[in-house]
DNA sequence: GTTAGCACTCGGTAGACTCGAGTGCCAGAG
DNA sequence: CTCTGGCACTCGAGTCTACCGAGTGCTAAC
C-alpha cells in the first residue's frame, strides 16, 4: 500500500514512465477500480470524491490528461471519462503488494470443497476449475499434475478378444495409462501372461520416460526364449515407448470450467464465440498458461500474451507444488476489466489448497 | 416428397389441424427452408417465388393467413413477414422423407476421420463430437457407449505408497476403471498379491454389474484363510461395488464439441450464456438425450424437450448401435431454425459410421 | 502547485418524418 | 368456389434534428 511499483514484477514498460508520483499513482487506481466496478468510463468528478483522493476535480484532470498522455489511460472519445488500457491495468496490478484474503464465505467454501475432496484425479481436477471459477465468476483452468518422474508400479496385458489386447500401466502417482495392441493369431492367454511377467520383471520400478528415450527405436527387451512371446512383448514395448510420448504431450490434460461465464463478460456476441473457440483448443490454451509462467508473471493483461483472439481477456495463473516440486498450473480467464485482486486471492488459495490436498492423499 | 405428414413421427398435435393440403404444406415449407436459410422474416412475395409454389402472392397470403391461424407460423408484428413455430418446424422435420445424402466433400471428410481414427475411447468420442460438430456448424454431444454387460477381464491391486493402493479393472470393452483404497499398515506386497489372485479367481470373466446388486451391502467372498488378506478383499469388493454403481452413472460420459458455434446462432449474448451454461451441465445433457430417444424421436425443436434455456434450441439425435445393440447416442444442437436436413443426414452418417467402428476394432 | 470558472465537445436520447415491405380485404375473373 | 389483381393500411427501421449533460481543456486567480 506504499511503494508506487512492485519493481519485481515489471512487465511491459515502454518508456521510463512507469515512475508516478504518489497522487498519479492513487488517480490511476481509482480509475482502474471504479472502471473495474461499473465497466463505464470513469471521468474526473466521480475519481475526486474517491476517498483515497483529496484534490479537486481539476487537479484530477489535469493528472489523469498526464496519465493518458503516457499510455495508462485512454478516451473513448473526446469528453467521455478515461478508460484504463493495458498499461494501466499492469500498473494496478503490480501495484498490488499480493494476493490478499478471502471474504469468509468463499474460504468457508474453499474448505468445503477440499474437505469433501474425493473420486480420482480427473473428476478432482475438473470440480477444482469449477470451484475456482464458481469463486471469480470468470472462466477457470487447470492443467494436470505432469509427474513426469511417475514410477512404473504394474504393467499388464490383458486380452480382450482373440485379436485385440490391452496394455495396462500404473504408475506411482496414481494414474493407469492404457493402450490397445494387435495380437497375432498365436498368441493366446498363456503368452499373454509371460509377456507381462517379463515386462513387469522389467519395467516395474523404473520411469516410464527412461524407456523412451527415441520413441521410434525404443530399447528392447531381452529375449524370453518364446518367440511368439517375443513378438508380444515388442509390440507393447512400442507401445509403452508411444504412451510415455502421449503422456509428456497430453498428461497436460486441461480442465476448463464455467467457459459460460465468459459470455456474460462481453456484450459483443463475436468476442464470446472467438473466446471461447480459444477455450475449445486444449493446445493453445496449455501453451499460453506455460508461457505466463515461464515468463514469471502470475498476471497477463491484454496483448501481453501473444493470443490475438483474446487481446480483450486477461490471464491470472499461479502453479500449484506438491512434494515441493511444481506439478501444474491453474489460472481464471476474464476480461482484461476483471476483477484482479480477488482473482489474485482465489487463485492464489486455490492452488495452495490443491497441491495440499495432492500431498496429503 | 409426397405424402403430406409422416404418421410414424408425429410429434406434439394439438388439434386435428395436422392435414394440410398440399399447396399448404408446400407453402409452409418454402416458409420453413427460406427462413432457416436468411432468419428473417418471409413474406407472401418471396415464397410465391418459390419453384415448388405456383399461384400468386395473395392466395400465398391467404394460406399463411390460415397456417398462422393454426398455429404454423406468427407474425413477430403485423406487416412483418411470417416466422415458422415449433409446431411448424415439427411439420417440416415429419415431412422431410428421412436423413439425405451427405454431400461429397463432407462425405469425404467422414470418411477421412474413420480411417483414421485412431487412440483410446475417449479421445476417439470427443474427436467425434468435433468432427460433427464441424459438419454441422452447430454444437455436438456424444455419449459414451454403455456396455452395462461388459465383463471383468482383469482385477488388480497395486501399491502406490504405504497406504494407499489402486484397484484396477479391466473389462471387455476395454475399459479400465479404477479406484483407490486405503491400506491399514499390516498390508504388504504379498498380501495384495494374494488379495488380486483371491479377486481375479473370483471375479475375471463375470459381469461388475452383477456383483453389485446392493450397493450398502455387497456380497462378500469366501475368506482366504489369512484375515489380513481378507480386509484387503473386503475393501476391494466395496470399491468395486462403489465403481460398479459410478460407471452406470457416470460413465455415460458426454463429449460436448463446439459449443462455441452456439455463440454464432444467437444474437442475445444472455441467450448464448443461458444454452452453454446448460451444456456444461452433462447430466442435464445426458438426460435430454435419453428423454428424446425414449420418446422415440429423432429430433426434439424447441419446447418440445422440457429444458426451459433451451426453449430456442432443437436438438437431432442418433443412437448408434455398435454389436447388434443401441450403444449410445450422438447428436446436434442447434438454434430452432437450424437446417434440419442436413443435421439430420449428418447426424444418421455419423452415428452409423461409429457404431460400424466399434464393430470394426 | 492547486483550484474555481467557463467555453466547448460530442455521445446518447427523444421526437418527427419518411420509406417500404408486408398485410388484409374486396371485387372481379375463371 | 377458387384464385388473382388492386388498394388502403400498418408499423418497424432508418434518417434527421434538436437537446441535454457529463466531461474536458484552458485560463485566471488563490
């Protein structure tokens, strides 16, 4: 609440101007808030009788003339109150010392939700994005646990008709991967089952992703002495080496919840549908979550994010740490005027709670 | 192309008013195909311009003013053109022959998708609901084949860590469900070693649903002699027994594709929240479709289906029948004046090109 | 440096008017 | 009895104008 900028956080500065003083500062925030609040153009009056603000309207508009003269603000057009652009949400939110504390009926909710916590991973992740987006009244996302150093506890090939097997593999942190194989004519129950002994033998205990170092060549097994055997097991040894590909791509399965919400954000039917178009792309939305990440920021307002289509939308991420290691991402979606200090918060508990509860289980 | 109302469909009639005369009839679909072509309102000139309408624009008039009268068509006010009603949409789907052929290039792009469909279960359903999603620009759902008689092929107990396992089923359908279980300290590797010999003996080659007739109260089996051993059983039937009653319900699973299109169809963006909102909601989706299908029709316009949100919406719907039997259900969701016969073409293509898949593999 | 005052801008709203697509009805032809 | 041409009528949509008022920028005084 006293420091102009979060110095650590930084984003896009294009000139020297991110130094305000104090009254430009507490003007800038204002206007961000009210807009935030009423989505309508905030004009100089209206920021005077804010609390934090104790000059009179002209000195406002003289600061807020500054304030768009360096980027932080714009006007729709001339004599209409000052929107904040991009600039100026960066601004507001670096000037946020954190995220802060949830109004008790949502904490009170939060521990409902991890209390009652239960069923497996996928159904936990999806009710997660639904929580924290029933939390912010915006889209929510999650991306899976990447346990990519998941130990093999049990392979198995099962039959499922004369022709058609599957490989069956559980890993340590609980999650059965499975993939279905040719079989050839001679391959009955009794192959079957020494094929899976000989994987087992092989590969429980080990990572899956140390055998699959080239996915087209992968390592093969020693002989059993069966060649029909033989020919069981290098199939599902191609196949284990295809599932760990699969899984380093899709194990970042992405949960998204409340998309809906999204349509109520905009009022332009065009923005929703390319919104949520977006949101249908698995791919583009794992990768942009990345991206906010890599780059350290746990805000990405507007165009900072590359995605054209959602240049009106602003991203609120924070990863989520079980056994102290970063396991996956979980982030709320809205339009660039959203509400960022109770995204921040919600996210914020959210992911803390989540990779609690991943440890505690 | 001839007879003025399939018998076979009949939908909601309120009154005797279903016998149209022919010129009627012809004048109520001309009404019904322009205005899902240009969603505006028709009027007398335009479809006494139709080919398949030969008489003036005033007897035009005349007729509409009687379909309106019968509740065919409404007027949004006087001197506007004529919109078609649920009632009207009825009478055209009934007297659309049955689905078309697919034009060639989409036909292709069916074709296309099959051969290559590749991956698991799911990933192949919700490629699925994309691919018809895309032939018909509207929304598509497709629910999970329900193989309620699949039996257990395989029943596994791994140990994740001191004290949580994982019990594993494998089934025919090439399902595999799992679920964990918590271990008291006493349980090691041989124990659930003997425990998964114990399942399997018992289990492999019948059916999960009949084991699980009484949720509460499942039936346990014979003891093994090792009462630690037995625990680890008696945990397990219940899991499976808890999984049993999961899968009839949750495993009908509903891959939603394209829900943004919807955003395209209406022009109230309150409209577009209110239909993905409940799109969200798979169980109400699960139920609609079931509703419709029991109702032994294949599409559902507007109010028809009881869901209110949904009240501008039809939906086309498909069982696919993959082994002889109805397996599940595909079908489109479109705005009420959506072009029906190409939805349904595509939606009876599609959904008989799936079930020969899974026949197939 | 801050403030009060003031002329100016311009989007939004309301009312008046026009235009034209579309209707209903009637009288006459087939 | 059915169909059609003609005609008066309706009413939504678009255009134009006037007006209001929130909001601005500037200037002069404190």
């Amino acid at each position: 609440m006293g420091s102009p900028v979060g110095s650590d956080m930084v984003g896009t500065n294009v000139d020297g101007g991110s130094h305000l003083d104090e009254r430009k500062a507490a003007i800038l925030r204002a206007v961000v808030t009210e807009y935030i609040e009423t989505a309508q153009p905030v004009g100089s009056q209206r920021v005077a009788q804010a609390p934090e603000v104790s000059v009179s309207s002209a000195t406002v508009r003289n600061d807020m003339s500054t304030l768009e003269r360096e980027g932080y603000l714009v006007q729709p057009h001339t004599s209409a109150g000052r929107i904040p652009t991009d600039k100026g949400y960066r601004f507001f939110v670096d000037s946020l010392g954190g995220p802060g504390r949830l109004d008790p009926s949502q904490r009170h909710r939060v521990s409902q939700f991890f209390a009652r916590a239960h069923g497996e991973l996928e159904q936990m992740l999806d009710d997660t994005s639904k929580l924290l987006s029933g939390l912010t009244d915006y889209a929510a996302v999650v991306v899976g646990p990447n346990h990519e150093s998941a130990a093999v506890r049990s392979v198995q090939l099962v039959g499922l008709t004369a022709h058609l097997g599957l490989l069956v593999v559980v890993l340590s942190d609980g999650a059965v991967e499975k993939r279905s194989i040719e079989l050839r004519d001679d391959v009955g129950e009794a192959r079957l089952a020494a094929a899976t002994a000989h994987l087992s033998a092989h590969l429980v205990g080990r990572s899956l992703h140390e055998r699959s170092s080239s996915r087209s060549q992968p390592t093969a097994l020693p002989p059993t002495g069966d060649s029909g055997t033989d020919g069981v097991v290098a199939d599902a040894v191609i196949a284990l080496a295809g599932l760990a590909a699969d899984r380093q791509e899709e194990m970042e399965q992405v949960y998204v919840g409340g998309a809906s919400r999204m349509a109520a954000a905009f009022d332009a039917v065009e923005t929703v549908r390319s919104v949520l178009s977006i949101l249908e792309q698995q791919y583009v939305v794992v990768t942009l979550l990345r991206d906010v990440i890599d780059r350290g920021l746990s805000v990405a307002i507007g165009k900072e994010h590359g995605v054209l289509p959602l240049a009106e939308c602003s991203v609120v991420v924070a990863p989520y740490v079980s056994e102290g290691q970063p396991a996956g991402t979980i982030g709320v979606l809205g339009p660039t005027r959203m509400n960022y200090p109770q995204a921040l918060t919600a996210v914020a508990v959210v992911s803390q709670r989540l990779g609690r509860h991943f440890d505690d289980s």
